[in-house]
C-alpha cells in the first residue's frame, strides 16, 4: 500500500480476508512499518453458482503454481492437487509443507491482482480414487478426455441443469491409466472434449475452468 500503490491519507481502499469479507474504507495514517484504515462499511460475499472445484494432476517444474494463479483469476472457487498414477511430482514431508504454503501465497496473490473478494481454497494433494470418491459425492464430476465417445464440453454442459458444484479432473502428461477412466465411469463421471488437439495439463486445467465460468456466470 505504501511502497507500491502509493496510497496517501484521505484515499479510499477495499480490502478483503479470507472469510469471504470485504471492506471499504479510507487511508488514516501512511507510516514506515504500517498503514492505518479506518473502515466504513463491510459486506460478505455470497459465491456465484455453481461453485468450480478443479482437480488437477500436478505437473513437473512450477507449473501448478501458474495453474493456481491463472484459475484464481478465472474464479475456481477450490483447487486440488492430484495424485494419479502417471504424476511424477510426489512431494513429501517439509517439500511438501513448504510447497502447500507456497501454493496458498500464489492464490491470494492472485485474488488481489485480480481484485476477487475472495481466496480459492487450496486443498492439500490428495489421491485420484480418494478424491474421485469425494468429489463424486458432492459435485457432477467433468472429466476432460482422449478415449471413448465424448461431447464438446459446451454441450455436455447443456445437459448439466444448474449445478451447485461442478468439478473438473484433469490428468497428468501421459493421460489417465485406463483403469482411471474405468474408475472415473464407474463413479458417473462425465467424459469431455476440449476439442481435437492434445492439451498440456496447465492448457486443460485453464480452459476447462474457463468455459465454465463463462457459461454458467456470464450468460
């Protein structure tokens, strides 16, 4: 606020946590170490519908931190890192921690540069068949696929009545075993393609997301 907004006393300010809560107020005080705000008003945000869960494999190098970044911005309401059997990234013990923390820096940095009032919740890694069986529970489950018969994922949303939460699964390089998909059906998922070229993990993650969005939030 001080050093790269330049806010001097008197300008006015949004700011949001965590809670889904956003203020607005007013610059008191520009110190060295602190700025002080006075608060005017608060107000809670209520997500948009459906709630867009992404489940994606993790990829080698940094590349989930720019999927975190680039979903946030498109509003992925949740973000699960996923284990499957052809992910080569197995992060463990204070990697892993250090990772997680890192990660959460990367979503709320992009809830403010994109000036969302609220933080996508970043779960911790999670296995493909734990987490295809809790999100198959809660959420229409859109698997994005290379095999088999599959829509175009904007009809297959044309058939998906106003969900309250959808997730995507999105497989790691190589695709899903066929033992996946098997899974994947046996659970009800719902197969997709994202058109006649083959995606990256990081390509998929963002259209997926972004389709969504703009079908069911801004029509």
């Amino acid at each position: 606020m001080r050093h790269v907004l330049r806010l001097r006393e008197g300008d006015a300010v949004e700011i949001f946590n965590e809670k889904k809560e956003e203020a607005v107020g007013r610059v008191v005080k520009v110190g060295r170490c602190q700025v002080t705000v006075s608060v005017e008003s608060v107000r809670r945000y209520t997500p948009q519908l459906p709630l867009i869960i992404l489940a994606c494999a993790i990829p080698k190098r940094s590349k989930f931190e720019s999927i975190i970044e680039k979903a946030a911005e498109l509003g992925a309401d949740e973000i699960i890192p996923l284990l499957t059997e052809r992910t080569e990234v197995r992060l463990k013990g204070d990697q892993l921690k250090k990772k997680s923390i890192r990660y959460q820096t990367v979503a709320v940095n992009a809830a403010k540069q994109s000036q969302r009032p609220d933080v996508p919740v970043i779960h911790p890694a999670g296995d493909f068949m734990a987490v295809l069986e809790r999100l198959s529970r809660e959420a229409v489950v859109v698997m994005p696929s290379l095999v088999g018969e599959r829509p175009n994922i904007l009809k297959a949303f044309q058939a998906i009545s106003q969900p309250q939460k959808i997730a995507f699964l999105i497989g790691p390089e190589g695709d899903f075993t066929p033992q996946e998909y098997t899974l994947a059906r046996d659970h009800k998922c719902v197969p997709v393609s994202l058109g006649e070229t083959v995606l990256k993990v990081e390509t998929a993650a963002l259209v997926s997301v972004a389709c969504a969005c703009l079908y069911y939030r801004h029509v």
